[in-house]
C-alpha cells in the first residue's frame, strides 16, 4: 500500500515512510493510493471480533511494512481494558468502545474512556506504540513540539511518556486552561515529558511552534516532529470504532447506520467517509459543528470559507474551536474525483485566506452521494441537550457529545438507526455541566484529587528563541 498526496507532486511513500511526518512535501495530506474494500463475506467474519482483532483486521489492510506479528503485537498492547478502563457503570471496558442504548436506533458510542477522557485517546495511543516501534528499528529518536489549549496536548503526553527515543515539548497558554486540563498534563512526572506554559494566549504558543518548525536548521538538528491531527496513522486508528460501532447496533449486514460526528479539524468525521468507502454500510455521515460553523457552512452550500480569528469563538464545546478543518482536504480530494491539479487550484485560494465555491464544476451536487449531511450547534442547545439526556435517560453527557446529539437528531429521518460519537467524558467539563445542571459530573475514582498533585512545569516568555535554547539543552 502506498501513500499519495492530495496535491499531487510527492512522490508516494509506505506507510512507514509517513507515519513520523506531517504535511506532504508539496503542502498536501496523504491517502493510500485506494481504499482498501471489505466484502460483505469479510463483513461476517468482522462481526463479533474483539476490539484488538479487528483493529488488526483494518489496519493490516492500509500498514504492509510493519511485519504481521509485530502490527499485531502494537495492537494488543494498545487496544486493552486497562488503557481505556474509564467506562461508565454497567459498561464493559473489555469492549473498549461501548455503545450505550438510549433507546431503540438511538445510540452512544463511547470513544472518550482512555487516560484523558476524550476520543483523541483512540488513535493517539497506536501513534504512541507505532512510533515507538519505528523509531527503534531504524536507531532514531524523535522531539515532539506542540501547542495545546487542551485535549490535543494532554493526549499526546499520555501517549508518549516513558516511551523510548521520544520527548515532548508541549507549550500551552500559562494561567487559562481549566483546572482539571493542567492537572492532568502537569501532573506527569515522566522525565521525557516537558510541559512549558508560555505567558500568553494558545495563539502566542502556536505562532511558537510554526516560527521553530519553519527553522529547518534548527527542526532537523533537534529532529523535530509532531502529532497533529493530519497525521494519516490517527486516521486510520478511528476509522476500526466505526466497524465496532456498527456491529454493536446491527444484527445483519443489510441494516444501515447513520453516524453523527462532533466535528472540528474534520478527522473524525473523515475516518467515517473512508469507514463508507471500505464498504460498511453507514447511510449518513452527519457533521456536527458548534458556532464554528465553517464545516456545516459547506454542506449546506458547497462553499469552504474559513475563518480567522478573530471569527473563531471560545465556546463550551472548546475542542471544536477551529477556524478551518484541516483533513477537510482529504474528503475533497475524493468529492472532486482525485483531481490533483483542482486540489491545488482550490487550495492556492485556502492557503491565501481566500474560500472557494465547489457548485462550480458541479462538484457539490455529489456531496450526496458520500452519505454526508451537517448541521450547527450553540451554547444554549448544549445545556438543553446536557438537561435532557440527564433527565429522559439517566445519563450524563459533555458539550460536544451533545452538540452531536443535537445535530444528529435534527437530521434523523424515520427509521434511521442514529448512533452519536461520544467524544468526551463530562468529568472533563465540570463548569458547563455544573451550569446545565446544577452539580458536577461524577469522576472516575482513579482521578479524584488529580488537582492535588504536585506539579512540573516550566512558566517562559512567548519568545520563540528562549523555547528553541530549552529545547536544545535538553535534547
Ligand atoms: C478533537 C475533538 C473533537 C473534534 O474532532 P475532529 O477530529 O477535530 O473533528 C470533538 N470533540 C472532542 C472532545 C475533541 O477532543
């Protein structure tokens, strides 16, 4: 399986190849050449394997460089109660993502039961593992630099710390994440794990990481990497809960079933298209937005306008805060028959701050056609979500499942078998549930007094140059 740019002027890699990079050369995502495709036969034998199995199953269908037995032996260690063991009552973390039946075709699936309470956890952790083992077969080491407001940062700390050949740099906004979000990151005391909280916003911290990316000397000396969201391996990691998800609520492979996505840097969402594409008989693939509404701006009318930021609100679903989507690309690529040469057209207007319109070419008429229909939250139906959940069925939910809840009810059609993506724990989000309804969320017992540990950090200017002589010190 080899890998090719949406861009179309990189030469096309193994999985291997990519898996410690980010953008392609010539600016592009990557994707494998095709979709790998599961016939209804394969479909069968799928049905009621182990979280691990069929981890394996998929992803041994996109990863052809990493021997069978080693692949199987990352994926056991990843996929195991132990590492997501934070379900609720009732739920069996030997599933690793549950469902839970509200009622009848209406479903949650749990994907936030890792160590730090979301759904990034499902891939971070593989990329964790994978990382590991690449690096130690080619005798190299890797330093990670991030900037984090929350989820992303505390993910990738829980998935690299201890791990050989790699540290973590991880820069954060001093003074304004929540409570619960410091502590869980500060509190690790894993020497290979360095959390600098900078005096400033999260924009301060990101203007930090792209002014030492773009010092190629400096990114190659100290071997500088990332693991952001346009990572493929992440990807491919959340496209295996989609499989379990459906197996979950089917008896047979005739029945459909309709996803609905908290969306905002487009992954997600995007491990569901190529979940469709492989053959699993998904009907809606529906993307739910915040007041950042960029994504459901484009399906309701086929024009991609990002925004800037002083057009991207701080909400109380913050981990879909975004201003533009960016594994958008790849559903695109796709949506415009994999025409490179358009890809480069559409984005050299993106990449100018410009939007683009894809009812030119008549492009938009087959959104349809891949299943995807959207639809935008806001604050007030968050809370009206969180209460009704919490009052018809007993369950507590956080603010960005319940923006899938919301969009994913809006846009269900009689009959219709609607799960919705848990993204996050409500633990992680105590002042919106305090707010919605009138007490904290309970927490799982392995974090109570989190807050309480000591702590280690470093607190340093937003100067890019004091970041690049802390990160040389120590590498
Ligand atoms: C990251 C995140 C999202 C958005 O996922 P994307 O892959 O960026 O679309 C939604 N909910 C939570 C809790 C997250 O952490």
């Amino acid at each position: 399986m080899k890998y090719i740019s949406t861009r179309g002027n990189s030469p096309a890699q193994s999985f291997s190849q990519i898996l410690l990079g980010g953008l392609a050369p010539d600016g592009g995502l990557y994707l494998p050449e095709s979709y790998p495709h599961f016939s209804d036969a394969d479909l069968t034998a799928m049905r009621g394997m182990s979280y691990a199995d069929l981890a394996f199953t998929i992803l041994s269908r996109f990863i052809d460089d990493i021997p069978a037995t080693d692949l199987r032996t990352i994926v056991d260690k990843t996929y195991r109660p132990e590492v997501y063991c934070h379900v609720r009552a009732g739920q069996n973390a030997a599933d690793i993502t549950p469902t839970l039946t509200l009622e009848p075709h209406l479903s949650l699936l749990s994907l936030s039961n890792g160590p730090t309470l979301a759904f990034k956890d499902m891939a971070m952790q593989l990329l964790g593992n994978l990382f590991e083992y690449v690096l130690d077969k080619v005798g190299q080491e890797i330093n990670i630099l991030g900037a984090t407001s929350g989820d992303t940062g505390s993910a990738a700390e829980y998935a690299m710390r201890g791990k050989k050949g790699i540290k973590v740099f991880m820069l954060s906004p001093h003074q304004k994440m929540s409570r619960f979000q410091t502590a869980q990151m500060f509190s690790l005391q894993d020497p290979n794990i360095f959390n600098i909280a900078v005096k400033g916003v999260f924009d301060d911290a990101q203007d930090i990481v792209k002014a030492v990316s773009n010092d190629h000397a400096f990114k190659a000396k100290h071997k500088i990497g990332a693991v952001n969201s346009i990572n493929w391996a992440r990807v491919a990691a959340q496209i295996v809960y989609y499989f379990k998800g459906y197996f979950a609520v089917t008896q047979s492979n005739s029945e459909k079933v309709s996803f609905s996505v908290p969306s905002g840097n487009f992954g997600n969402i995007c491990a569901g298209h190529i979940a469709r594409m492989m053959g699993l008989p998904i009907d809606k693939l529906i993307v739910a937005t915040n007041e950042n509404d960029v994504l459901d701006e484009f399906f309701r009318t086929g024009v991609y306008r990002p925004r800037d930021s002083a057009h991207t609100y701080h909400t109380s679903s913050p981990s879909m805060d975004i201003s533009k989507a960016s594994n958008f690309e790849r559903f695109v690529f796709d949506l415009v028959g994999r025409d490179s040469a358009k890809m480069r057209e559409l984005w050299s207007e993106v990449d100018q701050g410009g939007a683009f319109d894809l009812n030119e070419g008549g492009y938009f008429a087959k959104v349809g056609d891949y299943g995807f229909v959207s639809g935008a939250s806001n604050h007030e139906m968050r809370m009206k979500m969180i209460r009704w959940v919490h009052d018809e069925y007993g369950v507590t939910i956080d603010t960005h499942t319940a923006d899938g809840l919301k969009v994913g009810l809006e846009c269900r059609e009689r009959g219709d078998n609607l799960v919705v993506l848990e993204t996050a724990l409500p633990a992680k989000f105590e002042d919106a549930i305090q707010e919605a309804l009138g007490h904290t969320p309970e927490r799982p017992a392995d974090l109570v007094g989190l807050e309480d540990l000591p702590q280690r950090f470093e607190v340093m200017a937003a100067d890019a140059n004091a970041i690049k002589s802390f990160i040389a010190e120590r590498t």
